[in-house]
C-alpha cells in the first residue's frame, strides 16, 4: 500500500492537468457569457452574482477541508492538537449557520428582482416597434414565421439589429425548448399552448440556436442559425424572400410536418392561420389553452396568403423562468 503512495501523488495533478486541458475544448460551449443582447446581458450578470455569492460558502468549505486533512493526517511527530471531549462552539455554529443563512437571502432578493425584471412576456424597453415572429418545433425541425411579412423558413432566423422580436412559440409535436444562448434564455414550446419571449441583438452577427430539450432521434439536429442584420438587410431579404422562394400550402406543412429532420427552407407565403391551427390542432372544438391570456382562436383559413398573414389570435403572454 505505502508503495502505491508515491504514484498517486504524481499520477493526481497528472490527472487534474489533463482535465482542464480537455475541457478548454468546451470554450465554445460557454456562448451564454458572450451575451448579445439585453435579456442575454441582465441573465449573464444573475450568473456571476449567483456564483460569487455561492463562492463564499463553497470555497472556504473546500479550502478547509483540504487544509483538515493534511493538519490532522496520521504522521508520526504528529503536534496537532488532539480534543476528543470537544463537542460545541458557539461563535462556529453563528458562523456556519449565520453566513449561509445571510446569503441565501440576499441571493433570493436578487433572483426575485430579476426574475420580475427578465418575465418573458414582459415587452422590452426600446423605441422600436417589434417585430412578431411565430416559432412552431416539430420532429425534429423549426417552423418560423413573419405574419407581418407574409413570410416563412424553416431551421433559419434573420432578424433586424436592434429591434425588439416578439416570438410567439407553440409546439406541433412533442414539448421542446427553444433557445438562442447569446440573446436570452430558453423556452419551452409545448402543443396546445401560445408562450411569448422577447428578445433583441444589440450588435449584429450570426447567432446560434438550438432545441433545448430532448425529444426524440434526431433532437440534436434541431439547431438553427440566427442572422441580426441592419433594418435595410432585413428589409432585402424579405423582398427576395418573397420574390425568389415558393409559397408553403397546407400539403407542404403537412408534408413538412412528418418526423425527420430538414434543410435550410425558405417560403414567399404560407397558410392564413396557421399558427392558430398549429396550437388548436389538439384542442376539443378547436380552443387552445391560454396560458395567462383569453383571447380566442380566429377561424382558420386554409388558403395560402400573397401578403400578411394572419395576426395570431392563440397567443399568450406569460413564458418560462428560463428567460
């Protein structure tokens, strides 16, 4: 036994070295730091601050418990000093006890606040109109359409630098997740229901988006780009959108609509009420649940549109803690 001693304590920093080595291959994966947006921001300084505040008890518990374990380590010569009637302190059970307590409310204020601050369906302060995109997840792809361009894609989002985006998000299949890491945090989609999340891209770039939540064979393939261009780009590429992009009729959504995963697509128009019929399709006589809301479902027109589509009339305000 004593001679596996020496080993172990080469072979331990060994190992230690070697797992941060693999996991700088993991910096990718931290985009929810980069934040790109003021939803994205606000939920990036909730992270810090949860941490240092969690920091103060963990660290100092690590810290001594290391330091315990080699003072009072069997050795000989060893001059630690050696108690065994002591049983209480009273100064360290105020200190062990106290400090947690303290913080625990001071990290419960903090998350109350920006829980308040950050609810999804909360409108976010600009003097822009937003603009309202219709999120669907599907197996094991997403539906986004513009009602107000008239337009839709599929496993592809552009959106202008800068203004607020209103998504109104439903679920054709299976609960899923809808996330952008560097603008907010995520949502759930779930059928049968209409939930709001506003988000914005303060700078442009390409942003990535993904489905949060397993749901099936090809759950990993559910990713989709984001693109956060000026006003004038977006405007261009809805013009050639729908100029240069073939309509989405009923039988293509019902075609796009059978399990498997899906390229990038582009639509000069789809289905009037569609996103209605999406969230209503599982609802007896046809009402959908409004989550916080009571407006009710238009009737559905099953024609395609050559302009706007029609304005969702299932959607609901209130989203998920996630934001």
């Amino acid at each position: 036994m004593k001679s596996l001693r020496p080993n172990l304590r080469i072979l331990m920093p060994l190992l230690f070295i070697l797992s941060i080595v693999l996991l700088t291959g993991c910096s990718e994966q931290f985009i929810v730091l980069d934040p790109k947006g003021p939803v994205g921001a606000a939920q990036k300084d909730l992270i810090w601050i949860s941490t240092l505040l969690c920091s103060v008890v963990i660290v100092p518990v690590l810290l001594l418990s290391g330091f315990i374990l080699w003072r009072y380590r069997e050795r000989a010569g060893s001059k630690a000093a050696y108690a065994p009637d002591w049983a209480h302190s009273t100064k360290l059970e105020i200190i062990w006890w106290g400090i947690p307590i303290i913080i625990i409310i001071i990290l419960g204020l903090v998350t109350a606040k920006y829980t308040y601050a950050l609810e999804p369906s909360k409108p976010l302060v600009s003097d822009k109109k937003p603009i309202t995109v219709q999120v669907t997840s599907m197996d094991w792809k997403w539906l986004f359409q513009y009602p107000e361009q008239g337009i839709a894609t599929v496993n592809y989002l552009q959106i202008p630098q800068g203004v607020p985006v209103k998504f109104e998000l439903t679920s054709a299949t299976a609960m899923n997740s809808f996330w952008i890491p560097q603008l907010g945090g995520q949502i759930y989609t779930m059928s049968g229901m209409a939930m709001t999340l506003f988000l914005q891209a303060d700078e442009p770039g390409q942003y990535f988006g993904s489905g949060a939540n397993f749901n099936g064979r090809d759950f990993a393939q559910m990713t989709f780009k984001v693109d956060a261009t000026s006003q004038d780009a977006f405007d261009a590429w809805v013009k050639k959108t729908k100029n240069a992009s073939p309509a989405l009729t009923m039988d293509g959504y019902t075609k796009l609509a059978e399990p498997g995963p899906a390229n990038v697509q582009y639509f000069s128009s789809f289905p009037a009420g569609l996103f209605e019929r999406i969230v209503t399709q599982y609802a007896v006589g046809g009402s959908a649940h409004h989550h916080g809301g009571s407006q009710q479902p238009k009737a559905i027109d099953t024609s395609t549109t050559q302009g706007k589509a029609a304005p969702a009339a299932a959607t609901t305000p209130t989203g998920h803690s996630g934001h």
